[in-house]
C-alpha cells in the first residue's frame, strides 16, 4: 500500500517525488509505518493531515478519535482480537449502521469479517492507525479494566478485616489477599500500567485513601484511588508476588517479581517502605519492549552520532556519559554495548542494579553490603581478560583510578558521572584524584546527556515567540535564523498534557588534540567548553533548541531542562 499510497501524495502534490523516495527507502531499510516515515522526515505535520486526505480522496470521512468519546459497550461489539490485528475500533451505533474507525479502507476483507460478527451495516472512517491503536489500549483491557476490578472488589461479599492497633494478623491478610477480586486488582494495575508505557507505579497510603501514581514519560500522573480498607491486603499481595515477609511492617524490603503479560515477561523490581499511615509501595517496571537500545532512535543528531560511533569502536580508552539521574545514561551505554556485542567480544558490566538481561554479555550486580563494590568488581573483572568493561558509576577516587588504569592497559571502558556537563567531567575526575595527565591520555570522549518530553503530534500547534524570548535563548545567531517553536494544547491521546513520549539531547565532546593539551594545561571548565564549541560540539542548550525548531519538543521543555 506505501507505494500506491506515496504515488497519490506526490501526483497530489501533498509531498515532493525526492520525499516519496526518501520515505519509502526508510520503510524499507527501518521496517518503519510509512505514515509515521512521513512525519518523521516531516513531508506531513501528522498521520490526522494523511488520513484527512486519504479520507477526502476515496470520498469517505476522516475522524480524529481524540475528539470522540466513545461507549465501551459500543467499542466492544468488535472482539479485541480482530481490533488489535487489522487495527479497527467501533466508534458509534445508529440503529443497524455501525461506523467503524479503519487505519486501512481498502481492506474489504475485514469490513466484512465486522458485518459477519456485529450483524450491523458497517459504514467506515479513516483515522491514523497509531490513533486507533491507542484507543483499543484505552478502551480494551486485558483481563478487564481497573475499574471492573474496582466493582468486583465493592461487589464482593468478603468478609472485612477489622483492624487491631497492630494491624491484621497474619492470617486475616492471608484469607483477604487470597480473593480472586483483590488478586484481579493488583493484576489490572499492573497490567495497566505496562501498557500506557509506565515506568514505575506508586502506591501511596493517606488518612483515608490510597493513592496510586504511574510515572509516564518521566512525569507521575495519579489514577484512581483505591478503598483504604484494602491497603494492608494490597501491600501484603505484592509482597507475596515478590517474595517478601508480609508479616514485617516495620522495616523497608526490596524484592523482584516476574510476570508475563501479552506474550512477553517483565520484571519488577519492588521496594516497601513504612510510612504512618501503612507500606509505602513502589514497583519499578523493567521492559525489555520498552527499553530502545538502537542508538538511531535514541535522538542523536546525525554528526553526533557519527562520533559517538567512531569512539566506542576504539580499541581502548575510556567513554563517559554525564548527567543528572533519569537522564537515561543507562539506555545510552547498553545501546553502545548492544552494538558492540559479539561472538569474538568479551564484554563484562557492574551495575547497580541490573536492570536488563543480553545475552553475551557477562553482568555482574554490585553489592556493597557484602564488599562487592565497583571498585571490587571491576579489579576481578580485569583478571579474566575482557575486551570491553562498563562500571555502572565513578563514584569515588578507587574506581576512576582503576577505570583510568584500564583503559591504559588496551580496555574498552564505559562509565558515568554526575556532572552538569562534559567539559565539566574533566574537573570532577581530576578532583577525586586521578592526575590530569592520566585524564588526558585515557579519555577518548565526555557525552552529557538529558531526556526530554516530545510534543504529541496529535495536537501539536504552532506558538508565537517573542523578541525578548528569542533572545534569552542565548544560542549562537546562526541558530535563530528560522526560528519557530510549537506547543501541544492536550487531547486525549496525550492525557491532556500536550505531551507524548520522551526523546534525548546530547553534548557531545571527543578529546581532540587540542584538549588534551588544555587538561595537561589544567585548564578550566570555561576555556575547555570554548574549544570544543569551536571544534564544533553542540552545547545541550543548542541541542534543545535544534529539537525545538524542528517542531519535536515545546519552548517550555528546553528551559525545563538545560541552563544557558
């Protein structure tokens, strides 16, 4: 369908001959939707402008789901499967017509299948297939919805557990935690939460009420509150999953749990913690779906890229990645070990803790309980003749002195810091007592980084800038030429925060020649910044802004997270 479809845009004139190549080159190098291709190298403002015009030109109408508030009773007289695999969702019912929400309208097939299933006459509307597929995950629930749960849980004719001072006994929670509607409560969460792409889930305990938070994109959005009778048999339910004494109150405990949801396993990693009014929960969610270890889609400009690749394929040296925590330092090196991974490789990794299995990869997690520290585990690893090492952390003068001495000794070393910025690293390394010079002769490249909000595209719109704004940008002038920014106004594909997904922005600093000389020179912060602006390093207040006047992330997310 691309190649027809693509062939009508551009005899169109919606997009250029030199965009249709461009578009269907990457479908087919990338495996990508072609509509999304279109957006990505931004011949359309988004998939609701294609589906408009596909819409007008087969004379059938186009709908913006997000403007739609559709009946789940409605919605469900499609069975999930056929909605899920020919990305279709009922939208309304008018006596014997339903109009259905269709990604692909050529496909007489499946309209067939709905009319054969529903007993309806089926009237179709095109609308963007990554627009559909949200409002099945809204709409459908796997093993019902949260609120169903809810109900049950109100339904149910348990018997409630009256509390002593103590809290319930042993035996209470066991009997309450072992019903079928808390058990389908505490699996809906979770379940929920895997799907909107959460990455942690918070269970909070008030006076008289328990919050629960996902945190989405970096930012904690609070869902329904549960009943506070239940707080002690929820708590002591995900305590039973992760295998941990619900019989302890008293003390924080961590624990792990591992579950299968649609076809494929999640870990979670859980942490308890007593508060006043009950066990503070929180459940880390570990995805390997959700975790993007190619380093193309991480957000790289291209000529960042390009160094970036060019350094971790050196035969020894050291690599840094800075940046405040969530920053996503983690996914950054486990995408460059990814792509180093092979059969001829050795490639060994302390991390604390570990958060992702790959295969060929020899992970150890640190345990400073026991003595197992950075330091420790990277002195072991040197004695079983590793190619490629990542410490998770420098945190003291031990493990940069070894880290340092490693990658003199013709190691690959990757590692983070907690700095600012890269030119920054420098200083901070030779302040836990590494020399400058060993600094200097080890180091092959710093990279800061950030994570960043991107705007939906759903309901993306463009925003006046000011004179005075433009200039507290405080870029370099090349860079305002052109200057545009954009906002998301909130729909409900996005939550109504004009934001979906999350994407980086790197500054990238090799260690040319030249600065090398300047850490010998024990230069400063300032003069070795200027030097590598000048060899051509985009700060990360510039690659915010070179995001934003590409229209991918708002004028707000580029003060919110870098500093001038």
């Amino acid at each position: 369908m691309s190649t027809e479809l693509s062939a009508m845009l551009v005899e169109a004139g919606v997009i250029t001959p030199e965009q249709s190549e461009q578009a269907l080159n990457l479908v087919r190098e990338k495996k990508k939707k072609f509509e999304s291709v279109l957006v990505e190298i931004g011949a359309i403002q988004s998939e609701q402008e294609l589906a408009s015009f596909i819409g007008k030109h087969l004379k059938i109408g186009a709908l913006r789901l997000s403007d739609v508030e559709l009946n789940p009773d409605i919605v469900k007289l499609i069975p999930l499967d056929i909605a899920r695999k020919f990305k279709v969702i009922a939208v309304s019912k008018i006596n014997k017509t339903l109009l259905v929400a269709v990604s692909d309208p050529n496909n007489i097939y499946v309209l067939d299948a709905i009319k054969f299933i529903t007993g309806c006459t089926v009237q179709p509307v095109i609308s963007p297939e990554s627009a559909i597929e949200k409002a099945i995950d809204l709409h459908y629930r796997d093993g019902g919805s949260l609120s169903d749960a809810l109900a049950d849980l109100d339904d149910s004719s348990g018997i409630e557990v009256v509390e002593s001072d103590d809290g319930p006994t042993e035996s209470d929670l066991m009997s309450q935690i072992q019903d079928k509607p808390l058990v389908k409560l505490v699996d809906s969460i979770i379940g929920d939460a895997i799907r909107m792409g959460a990455s942690d889930i918070h269970f909070e305990m008030y006076e008289r009420k328990i919050r629960v938070r996902y945190r989405i994109d970096g930012e904690l959005q609070e869902m329904s509150p549960l009943p506070f009778k239940y707080r002690a048999a929820i708590v002591s339910r995900i305590k039973i999953m992760a295998e941990l004494d619900i019989s302890e109150r008293r003390l924080p405990q961590d624990g792990r749990i591992k579950i299968k949801i649609a076809g494929r396993k999640v870990d979670l990693r859980v942490s308890c913690l007593p508060t006043i009014f009950g066990e503070k929960v929180v459940m880390r969610i570990l995805d390997p779906q959700a975790l993007k270890v190619d380093m193309t889609k991480l957000g790289f400009r291209k000529e960042d890229l390009s160094k970036f690749e060019k350094k971790i394929k050196s035969p020894f040296g050291i690599v840094l990645v800075t940046g405040p925590t969530g920053s996503g330092k983690t996914t950054t090196l486990y995408s460059a070990l990814a792509q180093l991974n092979s059969i001829d490789v050795n490639i060994m990794t302390a991390e604390d803790p570990v958060e992702f299995n790959f295969e060929g990869i020899n992970q150890v997690a640190v345990r400073s309980e026991i003595g197992l520290t950075f330091a420790a585990a990277l002195r072991s690893f040197l004695r079983q003749d590793p190619d490629i090492v990542m410490v998770g952390e420098i945190r003291d003068a031990e493990t940069a002195e070894i880290a340092i001495k490693a990658a003199l000794t013709g190691h690959l070393v990757f590692s983070t810091l907690h700095t600012n910025d890269a030119p920054s690293s420098v200083t901070r390394l030779i302040d836990m007592g590494t020399p400058n010079y060993l600094v200097a002769s080890a180091t092959q490249l710093i990279m800061a980084q950030r994570m960043t909000k991107k705007i939906c595209s759903n309901c993306k719109e463009e925003i006046n800038l000011t004179p005075e704004v433009v200039e507290s940008l405080n870029v370099p002038k090349e860079m305002l030429r052109g200057i545009r920014a954009f906002s998301g106004k909130g729909c409900s594909q996005c939550n109504n925060t004009g934001k979906s997904g999350r994407t980086g922005i790197y500054e990238v600093m090799p260690i040319s020649a030249e600065i090398e000389k300047l850490i010998l020179d024990k230069a400063s912060d300032t003069e070795i910044r200027k030097v590598a602006m000048e060899e051509g390093m985009f700060t990360l207040r510039m690659a915010a802004v070179d995001k934003m006047k590409q229209g991918i992330i708002s004028l707000e997310e580029v003060f919110a997270v870098t500093s001038a």
